[in-house]
C-alpha cells in the first residue's frame, strides 16, 4: 500500500505495543498540513528580489494556521473513546470478556460503559459458572440491554449444570425455561438436547425394569416426542411387575396399535397364568393365590379355582382339627369358591358347641348370636348354652346365679322348675327351723312356682304360733295378720290378745344386762298387768361409777315413773351407764 493510500483508507494502524504510531492522523489533516507547509515554504525561502511584501496580518495568519495545525496533530495522535467503545463491543461479542471488561472500564465515563463493563463482568462469571454472581448482576442492571434473556438463559444453564443421571429433573426445568426465550442464543437446541437427554434415560430405565422412575421422567416431559404413549406403554409393563396382570392386559389393550400392544395384551395374561403356577409349585400358595386372584377378574383359563380351592381343602383339614380360627380364615380366603361361604358358618357352628362343651359360656354365646339365623343358633343353641350354664352353677352352689339364669330362660326345658324349686325347698327348711323372714323371702323367691304363695301365708301363720308360746304378743298378732286368711288366722289375733291379758295380770320376773367400757350393768324388774312394780340394778367392774346410793335412786325412779328412762337418769352426767341402763329397759319392755 502506498502512503498515500494508507492515508485515505479511513482505519487506524496499531501496532504491537497496541499504542497508536505519530501518523495516525486522518487524511484531510496531512493535506491540510502540506498547504500549510507550501505557503510557508514560498514565504521563508523565496528570492531576495522576489520576496513578497507581506504585511504584519498575513503572519499573524500564518501564526494561527501553525498553532491550530500542531494541537490538530496531537488529538489525532490519540485513540477516541469512540474507538475504544467500539472495539470493546467487538471483543465482547468474540467472547474475550476480559479484554473488553477492561476497555470498558477505562473509557467508564463515556456513554453507557461501565454499564457494558458490569454486563461483561456478569457474563464472564456465567460462563465460569458463577451463576449466583452473574445472575445478581443481570438484575441490578434491570432492563439494560437483553438482561432479563440472559438472566432466564443463566438460570437455564445452572439448572443443566445441576442436573445428573439420578437427579434428572433439572433439565425438564431448564428445558422449560429456555422455551421462553426460544429465539435468543442457542436455547432452542439447548431445550432439545436436555429433553433428549431425559428421554434416553428413561427409556435406558425402563429397559432396567426401573419403570416408576422412568414413567414420572416420561410424564415430565409431557408431549415430547411419544412420551405420552410411551410412559403409558411402560405403565402397563410396570402394572406386570406389581402381579397386576389383567390391569396390564387393559392398559395393552388401550393403546390399540403402539408397538406391540396388542401383542402384550394376551401375553401378559399367559405370562401372570405361568408365575402364579411356578410359585404354587415352589410352596408359596399365598403368592400364587394373589396372583391368580388377579387373573381371575377377567376370567382367564381356571385362575378362580386354582387361586381359591387349595383354601378350600385347608379349612376343611383344619377344621376336622378342631382349629376353629384357622379353618374359618381358610375358608373365608376361598371367598365365593363352592360353598365357603356356607362353611365359614358351619365351622363357627361347630366352634360354639365346642366352647360350650369347655363350659366357655361368654364365647360360645358370642358366635352363636353372630351366627344370627344359621340352623338353630339363635333359636334354640344360645338358650341350651344359658341352661347348661345354669346347671353348672347349681352345682357350685351358686343358686342366685343359677336362679337369674334359669328364670330368664322362662319355659325352656324345665328351666322354670329348675330356677324355682331350690327357692320353694328352701323355704320349706327356713320354716322349720323358725327362720321365719328367710322362709318368706325363699317362698318368695319361688314366685309362682306351685303353692309358694300360700306358703308364704302358711309361714306366717306358723310363726304367729310360735311368737305367742313365747309370750311375743305383738309379734304374733302382727304374724297372724300377714297370715290373712290361712285356716284359722283371723281367730287366732283374738285368742292371742286375750292369751297377752290373761298373762299380763300375773307377776313377771324379767332382766337384761349392757356392757359398756366402764362397767357391767344388769337391770331386775318384776311387772303386774303391764306396769313396774319392783326394779332393782346391779353393776360390777373396776371402773364401775354406779354406787349404791345411785343405784337405788334410778331404780326407784323407774318404778315411780313406769319409765325406762326418768329424768334422774337422762340427766345423769354418768352417760355411759344411763345409756346401758335404758338399753336394759328397753330389751325388758320387749320382752
């Protein structure tokens, strides 16, 4: 290149030190130069007889044109801001963040430099991987630019950077966030790529047998290729898995024409038929049974039987056992299979008579009123389980208990006999023996069982009897009177009551004797048509209070006062032997 074309090309010459050469002025400013130069040179070095006559303006002029000249040269000699602005932008864009960051900073002043320095720095750190630093800056510099792109672009790439075979759901985020900015920079492939990337990892799972992994990887991606079809199509392989093969067989069917689908319909049926055999072989009749449960729901080949009459046989065993529980889980788990249902009855049946037999009445009723109107169990069975248990405790000598038992039994058998007679012999042995309120009470007890009511008249009479030969004259009107029309009661009250005058005009010699903590207290009456006509009182003890002269004044005051307790003795600060000496009285006067 000439040096005159390198003047009028326009671009500056930097050399390697990267400082501007002395020529780097612009074209126009040489040319202005060499005028200048040539004025000069025709003033300064014409001849002597030639010289013009300049006058003083003219130099003034010339001097001026000089200055001017020389500071145009020295801001030339100088790289703009401009310039520096425009090849920091540059170097940004070639991805040399560093350099440009610095050209930015020392032109900071100029424009919106040191916002592009801010920019840059933040981009640096994004791509180091500093998204915290960079992601900080893009939004303390808000709308600037593309920062809000960059800032969802970043926050994409940290996601992806989070991401790992096990911990795959950051790339289903980052791919969702670059759909948001699918235009700028290379977010579209980059959404492609962690998609894909998720998509081969699950297929690469399922092909583990790691279905529940790979269908939720299938559903995150949504409509992504067949994703959908395909987490479906791994759903009903992992429904096999969990030996729920017709809910497989459905799914397959479902998906009509993908892949091998319809294939897979009938297969996985085949497949669950051939597992629940091989288990039952190897002993395990539980897992086979859940199995061909399953297979039963849609009815394949004789998965029903298979899966519930091995129960059935069992409870039948267990039951001829007398393992009442286990036979009756047995055939509960043969369901609906022949008439399970009918021996799951049949077994607690026959559990309730054994329990009876063991004389565990509370269980054996239990089952029998659940049975509710199987056979005889609410009818007749529970009724003979309260007799037979009534009879066991007669023969404890629990005839309460026994008594409650057989009258809630009402006519059943001979309950009612059974629960009454105890009662009326009873009665019969209390009368006897002069138990006269025991006797009653017994007769009672009997209800209606043959004559107990007239008994219980029978009784009183009996005791009316006895109470008079006793001298117990009110005792015995009373007796006669509860006896109310039995025989002879009625003439009985009037022989009594004249018996009681007859006998009240003779002497009477009575005593009673109270021990109390001080002393012994003994009291002699001697009484003559109902009234005292003599009393005397005795007492003994080393603490005995009652001295001779006290002891003649209470009786004395008994016999005046026809009283038990005179106020002689009422008012006695002696309390505790007035007390004994009326209790004494008062046994006198019932005598």
């Amino acid at each position: 290149m000439t040096e005159l074309q390198q003047e009028n090309s326009g671009s500056p010459s930097v050399p390697d030190g990267g400082k501007p050469s002395m020529l780097c002025g612009a074209g126009n400013l040489l040319s202005f130069g060499e005028i200048l130069l040539s004025v000069m040179a025709l003033y300064l070095f014409a001849d002597k007889g030639e010289v013009l006559k300049v006058n003083s303006a003219f130099k003034r002029f010339i001097a001026i044109i000089t200055i001017l000249f020389l500071a145009l040269c020295m801001t030339a000699c100088q790289e703009s801001d401009e310039s520096k602005y425009s090849r920091a932008s540059k170097l940004l864009n070639e991805g040399k963040y560093d350099e440009a960051v610095k050209l930015f900073d020392e032109i900071s002043a100029y424009n919106d430099a040191s916002k592009m320095a801010m920019y840059g720095r933040a981009v640096a750190a994004a791509e180091n991987k500093d998204y915290i630093s960079a992601l900080q800056s893009f939004k303390a510099l808000g709308d600037y630019k593309d920062c809000p792109m960059m800032i969802t672009y970043y926050t994409a790439r940290q996601y992806e950077d989070q991401a790992s075979d096990v911990n795959w759901s950051p790339r289903i985020m980052a791919a969702e966030a670059y759909d948001t900015i699918v235009l700028f920079l290379d977010s579209k492939d980059r959404a492609e790529n962690n998609r894909k990337t998720v998509y081969d990892s699950a297929v690469h799972l399922a092909e583990l047998k790691q279905y529940s992994e790979s269908m939720a990887m299938l559903s995150a991606l949504r409509d992504y290729e067949d994703s959908a079809l395909l987490r479906r199509y791994y759903e009903a392989f992992n429904l096999e898995q969990e030996d729920k093969f017709t809910e497989a067989s459905h799914a397959f069917a479902a998906m009509e024409d993908y892949r091998d689908s319809k294939e897979q319909a009938s297969e996985v049926l085949k497949r669950g038929y051939q597992e629940a055999d091989g288990q039952e072989r190897l002993g395990k009749q539980e897992e086979a049974y859940q199995i061909f449960m399953n297979l039963a729901e849609c009815e394949y080949e004789d998965s029903f039987e298979r899966a519930n009459k091995p129960y059935y046989d069992l409870g039948m065993s267990l039951r001829a056992e007398k393992k009442w529980p286990d036979a009756i889980a047995a055939f509960e788990h043969a369901g609906t299979y022949s008439d399970a249902e009918t021996q799951v009855k049949e077994t607690k049946y026959m559990q309730a008579f054994d329990k009876r037999e063991q004389h565990n009445w509370d269980a054996a009723i239990e089952i029998f009123t659940a049975l509710g109107d199987y056979k005889d169990s609410t009818t007749v069975q529970i009724n003979e389980t309260n007799y037979q248990r009534a009879d066991a405790l007669e023969k404890e000598g629990k005839q309460e208990e026994a008594y409650k038992l057989f009258t809630s039994l009402g006519r059943y058998r001979d309950a009612f006999v059974r629960a009454n007679k105890p009662y009326y012999d009873l009665g019969v042995a209390k009368r006897e023996a002069g138990e006269w309120d025991a006797a009653v009470a017994a007769f009672e007890h009997a209800g209606l069982y043959e004559d107990a009511k007239e008994q219980i008249k029978a009784t009183r009479y009996a005791e009316g009897l006895s109470k008079r030969e006793s001298h117990d004259w009110k005792g015995a009107i009373d007796a006669f009177t509860l006896a109310e029309n039995y025989s002879d009661a009625i003439d009985q009250i009037s022989a009594t009551e004249l018996e009681r005058k007859n006998w009240d005009m003779e002497d009477q010699e009575l005593s009673a004797t109270k021990e109390n903590a001080f002393s012994i207290i003994t009291v002699k009456v001697t009484m003559r048509d109902g009234e005292i006509i003599k009393c005397s009182i005795e007492s003994e003890g080393d603490q005995d209070l009652l001295t001779d002269e006290i002891k003649s004044e209470w009786a004395n005051a008994i016999v005046s006062s026809n009283s038990s307790m005179p106020d002689v003795i009422t008012s006695s600060t002696l309390k505790y032997s007035a007390e004994s000496v009326r209790e004494a009285m008062a046994d006198i006067l019932n005598q």
